[in-house]
C-alpha cells in the first residue's frame, strides 16, 4: 500500500471514530472533515461513501433509546381502558 493510499485510510478511520464518538453527535460533519485534513465536507463524503459505503451523516451513532422510543400517552398505553375498548361512564 503506498504512503499516500495508508495516510487517507487513517484520517478515513479518524473520521469515522469521531462520527460514531457519543460525545460529538451533535459536531457537524464538516467540521469533522477539517478536523482530519479534509478540504471540505464533500470531500470526505466522497471518500466515506467509497470505502464504507454509506454517507457520514447515515454513519453516525444511533439515538439513545429513550430518545428513539416514542412516547406513548398513558390511555393509549396497551391494558388500559380506552385500548381494549371499553369506555368508562
């Protein structure tokens, strides 16, 4: 591998530990790119999507699981009286 091909793997790997890196979830992926020697945020998408195959922005890590589950309104909750359809009077 030659030295140009072994030094864009690395800033590539930086790239996607920092993208996946809980503490900067909310740092824009431009910012990301400068950070690793990236001209810009097209750049590095360029080259994210040809090596893992998917956008950086798609990449980043998941939401909390309290953030991704929806929140439900207590009578819609399953068991209650207005879910088995029974109404009270």
């Amino acid at each position: 591998m030659p030295v140009s091909a072994w030094i864009r793997h690395q800033r590539l790997e930086r790239a996607r530990l920092d993208l996946s890196r809980p503490g900067l979830e909310a740092a824009p992926v431009y910012n990301i790119a400068s950070r690793w020697g990236f001209k810009d945020h097209a750049t590095l998408s360029r080259a994210f999507r040809s090596v893992y195959g998917v956008p950086p922005t798609a990449h980043r890590c998941p939401p909390l699981a309290s953030e991704a589950t929806p929140k439900l309104r207590p009578q819609a909750l399953p068991g209650s009286s207005r879910a088995l359809g029974v109404h009270r009077r």
